[in-house]
C-alpha cells in the first residue's frame, strides 16, 4: 500500500439494479447500522454511527454526521432502470499537515530547550508512525462503513 493513497480521497462507484425513485425510497426506508441524511434531491452522506477514534480523540463531527468516517454519496440514473452509486471520502490533509508541522515543532523546541539527541530522534521518528498507524485505522473504518452500506444495500434488495 502506497502512503499517499492513505491521504487521498477515497471513490468507491457501486451499480445496483433498481431505479433511481425505488433505491431513494429504499435508502429512506428501515434500520441501519449506520447514519444517513439527504444532503439534496440525489445526494447524501454516510457516516459510522460511532467511532471510537474519531469521537474520542477528535471530537470534530461535521454537520449532518455522527462521526468523522465518512462518505457523501451521489445518485445518478443510469439506462434500463439501473442506479450509480458514487461513494468519495474526504482528503486527509490535516494528518499530512501534522506529519510534517510536528517533527518541525520538535526541532525547534529542541533548540530552546536543549533536548537532548536521542530523544529528539526518538520524537522524530516517533510522530510519523503514529500518524500512519491513525491513516490505517481511519481506512479500517471507512472500510466498515463501506461495508456496512452494502450490506444494507444487498439486504434490502434481496428480500
């Protein structure tokens, strides 16, 4: 796995047989495992109902979610009564900006007050793995959630 796709937008496309009207009234219908909310006439979001990083650690819900595992969702109508469904997560550049902001924070208080070298280097080192160890479980997460979708999805279409 390639670091930079960990800090890319995430596009997922799913097709389904059914109509535009019937998967809205589909989507609009019954219990989920996770929370939905029409954004517009074809557009929605997704988002886990909780996460256990996301709420305890960020605490940064944005408006219309439950949490910060997210994915807006995109209707399109397609030819003999078939529907896209376009999925696409937000870029993570506030993790690559702490990747690069905090190591830079560390050396300069290194210089004021005179921190020792290994624990400078420990420091250094010590703040990207987190950060990437963060990136894999945030796609851990979109990944339930992506699941979690289609599972509703197969679900409702299969009964």
């Amino acid at each position: 796995m390639r670091l930079q796709s960990l800090f890319n937008n995430r596009t997922e496309n799913l097709g389904v047989k059914i109509s535009l009207v019937d998967l809205k009234e589909l989507l609009n219908d019954g219990h989920k495992k996770f929370y939905f909310k029409w954004l517009s006439e074809n557009s929605f979001v997704i988002s886990l109902n909780f996460s256990f990083g996301t709420n305890l650690v960020f605490d940064t819900n944005y408006p219309n979610t439950k949490s910060d595992i997210i994915f807006y969702g995109s209707l399109a109508e397609m030819e003999d009564s078939k529907t896209e469904i376009k999925l696409k997560t937000n870029k993570k550049s506030f993790l690559l900006v702490l990747m690069i902001v905090l190591p830079v924070l560390v050396l300069i208080l290194q210089s004021f007050l005179k921190i020792e070298f290994p624990v400078l280097l420990i420091a250094l080192f010590l703040f990207p793995i987190l950060i990437i160890g963060l990136l894999n479980f945030v796609k851990s997460e979109e990944n339930r959630l992506l699941r979690a979708f289609m599972e509703f999805l197969n679900n409702r279409l299969n009964s």
